[in-house]
C-alpha cells in the first residue's frame, strides 16, 4: 500500500478529493455557500447585426457615493477577458491605488467573432467565409450599445476599446476609420496581418493627412514574429513619423509573453497608460514649477480630459507638505499647503493632515518657534478633536485645548441622526444620542463618541476614519465611513 501512494500519489489524493466533493454533504455545503457576484448579463437587440447580443457589465466593488460618473471600457472576446479585466479595474480604481478613474467594463460576448472584428479584405478568403463586418460592428457599438449603457449607466463619456488578436486588428481598424467613438485604445497582439497589412498601409495615409488628434493608443505584442510582428513594427513607425498633435500612443514588446498570455500585463499596463493622468506620481516638480495653483490646475484639467471631476486627493497636499517640511526645511511654505481649503476637502482627509499637523509642529518646537507650533497644534485639534497628541501638546504649550474644539452642532440636528444603520452586506451600527452627544457602536463592539471636527464631519478616538451623514437620492438618512486608503463603507438608516 505505502509504494502504491508512493508511485499514484497524486491521482490517490484526486480520486480522494473527488470523492468528498461528490458526497452529499459536501454538495449540500457547496449549495449552501455565497456566490460573489462580479458582473451581471444583459441583452441587447440589435437591428444593426439582425441577432440578440449578450454583454456582461460589472461594476465597482467598492461604494464611491452619490454623484460618480464612470469612464466605459468597451471589452472585445468579453466572454474569454472579463474576469480578469473586471479584477484590473476593480484594483486600479480602489482607494489607496486610484491610478485611473471610477470605470465600469462592458465585456460583449461574441456570435460571429470573425465577421464581426475583421475588415472586409481585399480579396475573399475561403478560410474566412463570413470575413468583412467591422464597420458594421463600429456601428452596432456606436448606434446600440453604446447608448444602452449610457442610459442605464451614469458614465463620463470617456470609452476605451480593448482588443486581443482580431479583436485588436478592429481596434486598430476602429481608431483609423472611426475616430470619434472612443477616446482610447489598447490593442493587444493586434493581427495587423490580416489582408497583406492593409490596415497599416490605410493607417499611414490617414495619420499622414491628420495633424491634430485627441486620444491614446496602447499597443502590444507577445513573443510572436512573422507578419503579426512586422504589421505591429510598422505600425509603430508610421505613427512615430506622423503622430497628431494632442495623440499619445506606445507600444512594448512583450518577448516573454505567448499570443495566448499577453493579454493580462497588456490590459493593466495599457490602463494604466491612457489613464496615467490621472494620478500625480511626481506633485514637488509641480510645485516648484508653478506652486499650489499648478496642482490644483492639473487636476481640474484631469477632470476634464476624463469627464470625471477630480479633487485633489489629500494625500498630494500631504506629500507636497512633506517634500517642504521634512526635506528642504521650509516649514511655513508647508503649513501654507497644509491650510489649503482643499487639503482636508476630501471626505476621509482630515485626520490625515491633522496628524501632517502634529508633525509639522514638533519640527517647529524644535527650532524654537513656539507660536508656529502652537498654531500648527490648533489647527491639528480641530480637524481630528479626538487627537490625543495634539491636546497633550497644547497644554504643555500652555493654551487650554477645549477652547480650540468647534462648537457642537445643535441637539435637535445630533438627535436626527441617531438610528441603526446598515450596510448592503447586512453589518449593522447603531449611533444613539445621549446627554447631548452622539455614540457609534458596531457589532460586538463598545460605544465609541462621535466627535464633531471643523468641517461638520465626526471622529472617534480609535479610528482614523471620518464618519459623514447625508441624504441619498430617495431620501433615506445615510452614514458613511471614509478613510484613506481604504474602501468608503455605506450605511442606511433603517426606517
């Protein structure tokens, strides 16, 4: 028995594993487990194809609240690319890595791929009977599908086109003959070719006649040769010797990569390529350019290249405050970007510049400067009241520390607040009004006090989060729970 595990070893413990999943039991328990939900399917019908197309949809996993509007990534093969593409999106949007805006993915499920992702060749291929429907296809995108998202969908506007093998030889075909359906493009191993590379030659006489163009392209090929290859290459130098004014593009090479895998590492860092604006990798360049006004321009116009009003994310004025303070020195410079009306805007950025606060005023004691530290310390009390740092050190500095509090709001506004809240995966916190104030407590927890701060937002001394109350659009009380970093939580009173 013991050479027989030996030498079978594996096939024993998958005919074992099989046999427990096939039991009643484990069945019953399979039965019994929550399904996650990524995406959900619709159908749309189409007068344009003559058929009824499936798209499967998903979503953010995190709650963004009221008023978000989502760019639209338009996904060819979406029955083979979703799952993993909806996880790119989710991950990329979350807070703490926001590199590109809210999205939603639109993954269309094919009936005939070849017909429907090929342009009409110049010769007929009896390999490919049914060959030739791209700009039928842009017009069912353009004309159906397109607008059946938008009015189910709050979206910004902005679409990106995803597409692997055929699916990149039509986002190629769309971007050169069809201009203004997307904004941007990520072609993956794109079969430039299909037709003795005519999309390339069709390509140079455009982009050659085109000076000015908006949009971006993002452009990959695995570990393949051959005219697959030699198209991409081509490609590549037409649009080096002739790329329009406002156009972004790029291509890599990507040699350890099949035409089979290439499609994951091309998806994320083709996003990550049309949405790099997004983002401020480098706000002290910024800065020493052109000040505070520079980084806040640069995100307004953010906002308006991607149709999703961007604020400056607390973090940026915490960065840039620190390239002043800790590295050069220029501690007032700091405090000035600190004090910024929109570097604690953000719903979850007070404690964050609070504790930027804390810091900057113990850089100030130790040079002395006592009543910077004190203003610095103030400041840091009243946008995180629970800051146990910041009190100590007020009274040590010898300033009363409640006369820096912000007046409580009202008792009738505090009393409307309480409630039991609830999230839509069924958590539960209670906020009671009790002696003139509010307590939160979450399941299985203590009561906590909520604090009011200096921007009509609340904390609790053991958490750096801000908790806001608001209305939604159906006119139901919410509380929401933000902090940097993390995912925003959603709560709704219980009626």
């Amino acid at each position: 028995m013991q050479t027989w595990i030996t030498r079978y070893g594996r096939g024993a413990c998958a005919l074992a594993l099989l046999a427990v999943a096939l039991s009643p039991g484990a069945q019953a328990r399979a039965s019994d487990a929550e399904r996650v939900t990524v995406g959900q399917w619709h159908e749309v019908e189409s007068s344009v194809l003559g058929e009824t197309r499936r798209v499967l949809i998903s979503t953010p996993e995190h709650d963004l609240g009221p008023g978000v509007r989502f760019a639209t990534i338009f996904l060819l093969d979406g029955e083979v690319h979703f799952r993993h593409t909806a996880g790119l999106v989710d991950f990329l949007t979350a807070p703490g890595v926001d590199l590109m805006p809210p999205a939603i993915v639109v993954a269309i499920a094919n009936t005939d791929r070849t017909r429907d992702l090929t342009p009409r060749p110049s010769h007929p291929d009896p390999m490919f009977p049914t060959a030739g429907g791209a700009d039928n296809f842009v017009a069912f995108l353009r004309d159906e599908l397109i607008p059946f998202v938008d009015e189910r969908f709050d979206t910004s506007g902005h679409r990106v086109l995803i597409g692997h093998s055929f699916g990149g030889l039509f986002a190629i075909h769309t971007l050169v003959h069809h201009p203004d359906v997307f904004d941007s493009y990520i072609a993956i191993s794109p079969s430039l070719q299909w037709d003795d590379q005519a999309l390339v030659a069709e390509a140079e006489r455009v982009f050659s006649r085109t000076p000015e163009r908006h949009g971006s392209l993002y452009m990959t090929v695995g570990n393949e040769g051959g005219a697959l290859l030699g198209g991409v290459l081509k490609l590549a130098g037409v649009l080096e010797e002739h790329t329009p004014i406002g156009f972004e593009w790029a291509h890599r090479v990507m040699a350890d990569e099949t035409h089979t895998t290439v499609p994951h590492r091309s998806t994320r860092q083709g996003l990550e390529f049309v949405f790099r604006r997004w983002g401020l990798k480098d706000p002290m360049s910024l800065y020493d350019a052109g000040g505070i006004g520079a980084v806040l321009r640069h995100f307004e116009l953010v906002g308006d290249r991607y149709g999703a009003p961007r604020a400056v994310p607390t973090v940026t004025f915490v960065q840039i405050a620190g390239g002043l303070g800790f590295s050069r020195g220029r501690l007032d410079e700091a405090a000035d970007a600190l004090s910024h009306p929109a570097a604690a805007a953000s719903p979850g950025g007070a404690p964050l510049v609070a504790s930027a606060f804390e810091w900057l005023a113990g850089a100030y004691t130790e040079r002395g400067r006592r009543d910077r530290a004190i203003e610095c310390y103030r400041s840091a009390l009243s946008l995180n009241p629970a800051s146990q740092t910041a009190r100590a050190a007020l009274e040590a500095l010898g300033v009363d520390a409640d006369t820096v509090l912000p007046d409580p709001p009202p008792p009738d506004r505090l009393r409307a607040l309480a409630g039991v809240y609830t999230d839509d995966g069924g958590e539960m916190i209670e906020v009671r009004f009790d002696a003139g104030a509010l307590t939160i407590r979450r399941s299985g927890a203590p009561a906590a006090p909520l604090i009011p701060n200096a921007l009509g937002r609340f904390v609790t001394a053991d958490s750096s989060a801000e908790h806001v109350f608001g209305v939604d659009a159906a006119g139901v009380r919410t509380l929401a729970i933000h902090q940097i970093g993390t995912a925003q939580r959603v709560y709704a009173r219980r009626p």
